[in-house]
C-alpha cells in the first residue's frame, strides 16, 4: 500500500449518494455546511461525516471563513474514475461493434 494513499479512496468515497449529491452541489460553487444541511433531510452532524469522507479521499477542501467552514471541490481525484470508465467504454464499443456485425451479417 503507498504511503501517500488517502485514508478513504475515492472510489468508496462516491460509492454513497449522498456524497455524489454533495459532489454535485460543490461543483458551482464553494458552500457553507449549513447552506448543504439545508438540501439534505439528515442532520447537520452527518452531512458533516459525508464531508469528512470527501475530505479524506481528497475530493473536497474547506477552508475556515469567520464562523463558518466553506467547502469546495476537488475535482483532480475524479479523474482516475474517468481513466477507468474509459476501459469500459472500450469494451462495451467493441461487444456493440461485434453484435452489430453479427445482426447484419445474419441478415444477408
């Protein structure tokens, strides 16, 4: 395991909802935890976890401004969910080439 790894991959971190609509909201801007308790019916304290986890896996900072904690996206994490969503776009273009191949061969 690397010495640099997060203490929660990013992969187990956008496994939950609720952090993949957090992920969402953070995407336009940066937000106060209150105004991100305010598009959830869980308490503030677990919307707080759900962060925590974020944070962890390195997809959100937060930053203190006065009294309150503001969060903002890191979208940097999210691209080794893209390289491996690529592998499977692949595989999927070459299996619907290959059904089509065989559809319009068996029609001739």
């Amino acid at each position: 395991m690397e010495a640099s790894a997060s203490k929660h991959d990013v992969f187990q971190a956008i496994a939950d909802p609720t952090r993949r609509r957090l992920l969402k909201l953070l995407a336009d801007e940066e937000m106060p935890i209150t105004a991100l308790t305010a598009c959830f019916p869980i308490t503030r304290t677990a919307v707080n976890k759900h962060l925590k986890v974020l944070n962890e896996a390195g997809l959100v900072s937060s930053q203190k401004v006065g009294r309150e904690t503001r969060y903002r996206l890191q979208p940097e994490p999210l691209a080794e969910i893209k390289q491996w969503l690529a592998f499977f776009d692949e595989y999927w273009d070459d299996k619907l080439s290959a059904l089509k191949e065989f559809v319009e061969s068996d029609l001739e």
